[in-house]
C-alpha cells in the first residue's frame, strides 16, 4: 500500500457493524421488531458514519458546546447554505445561489410546506407511484388531490408515461412531485427523461418539488442532474430539497435544504410559511452536515462500492434462487423493489416474509395500495447480514411451494 492508500483506508475506518453491535443501538431499524427479526425497512445503513462526522460532533460535546451557535463569524445554519453550495458545484457542476438556500430539518417537513405553499385546498399534485409514502401522506393531509403518474416495469428499467399523464392533468393542476433517484425504483433519471418532464411543467405551468435525498447514491456509470439545473426556466418553477442524511446515515441529527431556483420564487414560499414557521436546525445537525458534505467523500467511496457489490450479491442471488421474484436492477439508493406476485403467497408479502423469515421489509402496499404482493427491501448491510436475510428468503420461499 503507498502512503495514500494508508491514510485513505485510516480516514474511512471500518464502516462495517455486526449484530449484537446493532442490537445495541437505539435507532428504529433495529428497535421496531423483536431480535430475531432482520430489518430491512426504513432508510438507514448498518454502518459507522464517517469519521470526520464523528469528530464534527465530538468536538462539541467535549467542549459541552450546546448554546445557540455561530459559525464562521454567522449565523451558523448559513455553514449548511455555503456546503451545499459548494458541493453541488464540484460533485454536480452547478452553480447555487447561498441567498436561496433555506436551511430546515428535514425533508418531510419541506415537502408538506412546499405543497402548502404552491397549492390550494383542491388543487392537484402529481405523485410518481408506487412512492415514498409521505409524498401522498403530504397530499392527503393538507386536502390536495393526488394526480398519480404510474411508473411502468420494462424489461429493463421503471419508466413513466406523460403522454398518458396529459389524460388526468387539468387547470387545477399545481405541483409535480419528483422524487430523483426514484423510491422505492432506484431510478436515476436520463437528461432525457427530465427534460421531457422539463417540457410537461414548462407546458402546464407547474411549480417542480425535487427530492434528491438519494441522489450521493448514485451507482457508476449513471450522474445525478439536479432538475432544475436543466434550464434557468427549470430552476425558477423549482424547489429543490437534499440532506446529507441518507448517503452519509445520520438521519437522526434532522437537518436538510430546500434551495429555491429563484428570489422570487423564495419569496413566494415566505408569503405563505413564514420563515420563523419553520425552526432552526440544532448545532450538531448543523455540523454534522457541514462535515459530511466537505470532508467525508473517501468514506461515501468506500461505502457505495460495498453498496454496489451487495445489489449484485441480491441480483445474482435473487436470479439464480428466487427467480419468481420479479425486479430492476436499481440505478441508485441501497433500496430494491422486489415484485413477488408470482410466489403464489396468500395475503402480503411483507406478512410472508415477516411471519416465514423474520424478515422486516417495508410493505408494498406502504408504496402504492395495490403493491401488496412487493415489498421493498434495504440492503444497506454487512455481507453475512445480507447472506443470512437471502438464506432465509430462499427457505421461506421454497417451502412455500411444497
Ligand atoms: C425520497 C425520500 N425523501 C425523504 C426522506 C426522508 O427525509 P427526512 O428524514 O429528511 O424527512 C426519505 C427517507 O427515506 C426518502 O427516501
């Protein structure tokens, strides 16, 4: 190993954790089933975060450092701004204005106040389905309508269709919801496909919100293009969210961007969720973040390679023992969208394999009401993990059929 290599490998560290080491944490991952359970549900990884994080945040508790912080000479959630800045410039080529960047806790809370913000009582908000569940929760809770846009298994990939979209488009129309890298799918989208998606908005004049929470886990070979980089008339109809919470797995330390692709548009968020509605994020979220997206790429690396050798380890696997089970092979995110219809499972597949494997995966129907026989699976894990998770689907699967 050349000196480089040496300090490269001692800056990642081990990232890896076995079992009793995450029974012991008190995340929900590893909290929510009884220990014979392997979860695989909600997004967090079974690994160490960085240590660069850890040193962000351990600098502040040594020093008992709790009060309301300052950063660089700032107001300290303007170091969250200025990252993300920069990080979309070198990893994305894009040029971001600090002044539009709203720093808030999470991704979530953006999404419910965006929907408030650019739409009313009634109007309609296009989802891609099967989604993320808080999108439609968003919909639903704040009385919008839902304008499903369905992404279609080809022999290859997840596709949508906006041609058949224009059918249940109408003046009431307001928000597209897009979700880049695509949950549960793993879809990274083409230039392509955005920019027909640019011609669709642009056409009925809709305000774009873009979560692009997974879009650091992004497999070689395919590059993330943040939508409203596409055009400056993108970026104007554009509110575009991402954290540094899901690629480097501090979801719990709560902080995230919304970045607004233009003051106006800013503005026009601020007349209807005043800024003090949205709460500051908390010092060590601040940090955290700060350190993620300036210091802990080598960590990232080193982790999307395991990632991407564990989707080909749950590929190869799947084909070759389970081929009933139907999927794509995700272009981004540690989530995999398994079809298992053709199983011949009664009731749900996650019952099946929660009551047959002791395995926690997240529910299709979570997803899209009439997924029930999908199941979305995390494998964010340790090999051995992983090994023993497909081991026990095998089992459960093959004696399903006898
Ligand atoms: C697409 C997507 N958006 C948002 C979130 C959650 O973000 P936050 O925890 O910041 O609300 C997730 C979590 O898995 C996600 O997959």
């Amino acid at each position: 190993m050349d000196s480089e290599t040496v300090i490269f490998a001692a800056e990642t560290g081990s990232f890896e954790m076995r079992k009793p080491e995450l029974l012991e944490r008190r995340n929900a991952k590893w909290r929510q089933y009884p220990s014979d359970v392997i979860p695989a549900f909600v997004a967090d990884m079974d690994f160490r975060i960085a240590p660069a994080i850890q040193r962000a945040i351990q600098h502040s508790v040594e020093a008992f450092d709790y009060g309301y912080p300052m950063r660089d000479g700032g107001k300290a959630d303007r170091a969250v701004a200025s990252a993300f800045v920069n990080r979309m410039k070198n990893v994305c080529g894009w040029d971001v204005a600090e002044a539009q960047v709203l720093v808030l806790a999470d991704l979530v809370q953006a999404i419910y106040a965006s929907v408030m913000a650019f739409s009313d009582p009634g109007d309609g908000v296009i989802v891609q389905m099967p989604s993320y569940p808080p999108f439609r929760d968003a919909i639903a809770t704040t009385g919008r309508t839902c304008v499903p846009l369905t992404m279609q298994a080809t022999d290859r990939s997840y596709v949508f269709d906006l041609e058949a979209l224009e059918a249940t488009v109408d003046a009431n129309t307001k928000i597209f919801m897009l979700c880049n890298p695509q949950n549960p799918t793993g879809r990274a989208f083409t230039r392509d496909e955005l920019l027909e998606v640019l011609a669709f908005v642009e056409k009925h004049d809709l305000i774009v919100i873009s979560d692009e929470i997974h879009s650091d886990l992004v497999y070689h070979g395919t590059r993330h293009i943040p939508f409203a980089s596409l055009s400056p008339s993108a970026a104007a109809r554009t509110v575009t969210l991402n954290s540094a919470t899901k690629s480097f797995n501090i979801p719990g330390l709560r902080c995230a961007v919304a970045y607004f692709g233009t003051e106006e548009l800013m503005q026009r968020f601020h007349k209807r969720i005043p800024v003090r509605l949205i709460g500051s994020v908390n010092s060590i979220g601040i940090d955290a973040t700060v350190a993620a997206w300036t210091e802990a790429q080598p960590w990232l690396d080193e982790v999307l390679n395991h990632l991407k050798e564990m989707r080909d380890h749950v590929v190869a696997t799947l084909r070759r023992e389970i081929p009933g089970i139907r999927f794509q092979v995700p272009d981004a995110t540690y989530l995999i969208w398994l079809d298992c219809s053709d199983l011949g499972i009664e009731g749900s597949a996650f019952d099946f394999f929660l009551e047959r494997a002791r395995i926690g995966f997240s529910p299709g129907e979570a997803f899209h009401p009439e997924c029930e026989k999908f199941v979305r699976m995390n494998f964010a894990t340790s090999k051995p993990i992983l090994d023993e998770m497909l081991d026990r689907m095998i089992t459960a699967v093959r004696s399903n059929r006898r």
